[in-house]
C-alpha cells in the first residue's frame, strides 16, 4: 500500500534530514520490513534518498549551515564511487550484502557515539587541498553509497569535520548537497541494472521529503552531539541485530533474504 512506503520514507527522512546522513541506514531495513527483497530495497532506497536529501540541503542552506564548494566536490568524488559501488552490489549475494551493510552500519554507529575532534590544521587547508580531500572522501562514502544503499552520509559527515574542519551542523548540510549527486549517480546504474522499483521509491522519497524538512529544522535549533549519540546507539543495535542475523550458524538462507 502506498501509505507504508510514505509513513517509511518519513521517518527515514526525519532521520536521514536531522544528521545529514540520507536516511538510507533506516530506509533499507524498514523497506525489507515492508515486503522487498534485499537489493531492490538497497537500490529502491537509494533512488528516495535523492528527495530526501535535495530537501534537507535545502533546509540547511537556508540556514546557511552548509559549504557549498565543499558538498559539490565531494559530490563529483561520490558520483565515481557509487557508481563503482552500485555495480559492484549488483554482483553480490544476498548473504555477502547483508555483511557488508551490517559492518558500514557498525562503523557508522560506532563513530557517532565515540565522537572525534578535527585534525589539527584541518580548517586551515589551501584550496587545492580542500578540493583533493573533498574528492576523496565522496569517492569513499560514494562507493558504501552505491553498494549499500545509503546516502553516504555516515562517512561524509565524520570525515568533514574530522579532516576539512566543518562544524558539526554544517558538516551535515554539506554532506546532503553532496549525497544528491552520489544518489542520482548511484540510482542511474542501479536502474540500468533493473533493481531500482521506480514508482515505490518516488513515493517514498516524497514521505522522506517532508521528513527530513522536519528533521533538520529539529536539528538545527538542537544539541548535535546529544542527537549524534542517540541516533549512533540505534545504528550500532541495528546493525548488531543483522550481522546476528546473517552470521549465526542455523540461519537459513530464506532468512538472510527476508
């Protein structure tokens, strides 16, 4: 029913708007929840990602809590990466996609509720500099992207303040404008692959679309590293939750692929 894959896009965006991060780390799961199977859902997820994050980036920059130079470069490095990282899915087993998306969750998660302050110099970078590092983190996060179905932004955010020396919010504008190139990259390839279900994930996008308007004006006018925590403990039991699933010794394979 449509009002599953609207209710699911909303919170997804909630989510995914309020950190910066696309959503797709909830919208995959809740989307295998609500009957797909596993790589329609991370291809399906990453195609509502695009709305998710055009309307996050939006919200941000109207605050102007965002570097555009920055998410656009990080941009172009992604649209590589997930193109890379879309293929490379499409050759996956079920089994091995489930590992995969387990771990980035596991890292994600993890990095959210330790925390890390920039590198020294960070901020201080000359353009050439900027604009290298920029490149290679979206080549990074785009390649998790394209595989795992999620916006990316479980690398951009941390890896922006922690190597470019963006403030926590303004790490999180940016790594949205970059994640609208990476998911329109990455959905691109996931079509021509036929995993993309197009009319579920516009319909999701646009629940996403209100959610994560809702989202990053929440997150905006709140205390980032009391949300990064919070929303890093859900991540982390997520994903302990599918690599319990995928790795125990009696699961079965009709189990791995629900």
């Amino acid at each position: 029913m449509p009002w599953k894959f609207v209710a699911v896009g909303f919170v997804a965006g909630i989510l995914g708007g309020g950190l910066g991060v696309g959503g797709g780390i909830i919208l995959v799961p809740l989307l295998i929840w609500v009957g797909m199977d596993r790589h329609r859902a991370h291809a399906t997820s990453l195609a509502a990602i695009i709305l998710i994050a055009v309307a996050g980036a939006v919200s941000f920059g109207y605050s102007e809590e965002l570097r555009l130079d920055v998410g656009l470069s990080i941009g172009v490095g992604g649209v590589v990466g997930s193109i890379l990282g879309a293929n490379a899915m499409n050759r996956m087993s079920a089994r091995s996609l489930t590992i995969v998306f387990g771990i980035v969750l596991l890292v994600a998660g993890l990095r959210m509720v330790s925390g890390a302050d920039p590198l020294p110099g960070a901020g201080d970078l000359s353009t050439a500099a900027l604009v290298a590092i920029s490149i290679g983190i979206g080549i990074v996060a785009g390649f998790f992207a394209g595989m795992s179905g999620v916006g990316g932004g479980v690398v951009n955010v941390p890896a922006a303040v922690f190597f470019i020396g963006l403030a926590q919010h303004e790490a999180q504008g940016t790594s949205l404008v970059a994640i609208v190139l990476t998911a329109i990259a990455g959905t691109w390839a996931n079509f021509r692959n036929g995993r993309v279900v197009p009319v579920e994930g516009l319909i999701t996008g646009i629940g996403g679309a209100g959610g994560s308007l809702l989202g990053s004006r929440v997150a905006i006018g709140a205390n980032e590293d009391t949300l990064a925590f919070v929303f890093g403990v859900l991540i982390l039991l997520v994903s302990l939750r599918t690599l319990y699933r995928v790795l125990r010794p009696s699961q079965s394979a009709s189990a791995i692929s629900a």
